[in-house]
C-alpha cells in the first residue's frame, strides 16, 4: 500500500469513525430530550432508535475500510454491496427485535430517534466537503 493510499485509507476511517459518534451523540440527546420530557419510555425508545441506525451503519463502515485482499475499485463496490446490504438486514432485524420483544415501546420516539441519528450522515458529507 502507498503512502498516498494510506492517508487516503486514514482519512476515510476517521470520516466515518465522526459520523458514528455524531449519530450517536445526536441519539444521546434525543433520547435525553424525550427521557426528560415525555418520561423514560420515550427516552429508552428514541435511544433504541437511534442504535438502530448506529449499528448498521457501523457494520458498513467496517466493510469499506476493512483492508481487502484485492484492492482494485471492483473489491471496493463489492464491499459496499455487502455492507448496503447486511446494514439493510440488520436494520429490519433490529426493528423487528424492538416491536417483538421491547414492552411498552414509543413508536414516535422511536423513529424520531432513527431519523435524527440518520440525518447526521449529511453532516459527515458537510465534513468531507470542508476538508477537500
């Protein structure tokens, strides 16, 4: 690997390693927000919501920076196709273990927590704009 293709490697995972802590400061606050005012919950509910994103998100993170055995673009859109896909499937399971199994939940806070955590994607692309 180069030196130049390192530091682009370095740049990409610290991108995504603030994206990941931007989604879940944001779900921190949300779920404090809804704890606070609408009860606990709310709170549990907009937290798990907001992990529903995180972690997906964190499983294709991994697949793009992971080092692959062949490095060419071709291995690069097949680890992203993985890793689209398993973050899809991981995010129907997550929301399928919630409504099954979590009692009592709050299905507004719930996809509030979702959306905003989500919503932090775009200010990790503000990120990479500034730093270009």
């Amino acid at each position: 690997m180069t030196a130049e293709a390192r530091e682009k490697s370095t740049a990409a995972y610290s991108l995504i390693v603030r994206i990941l802590l931007a989604q879940l400061g944001i779900s921190a606050v949300i779920a404090a927000l809804f704890w606070g005012i609408t009860g606990n919950v709310s709170g549990y509910s907009a937290l798990l919501g907001g992990l529903t994103c995180v972690i997906p998100n964190a499983f294709l993170g991994l697949r793009l920076v992971v080092p692959r055995r062949d490095p060419g673009a071709g291995a690069l859109v097949g680890a992203a196709y993985v890793g689209e896909l398993g973050k899809l499937a991981l995010t129907v399971i997550m929301f399928t273990l919630i409504f099954t199994l979590i009692r009592p939940i709050a299905a507004g806070a719930l996809f509030t927590g979702f959306i905003a955590a989500q919503l932090a994607t775009f200010t990790g692309f503000l990120m990479r704009d500034r730093e270009d």
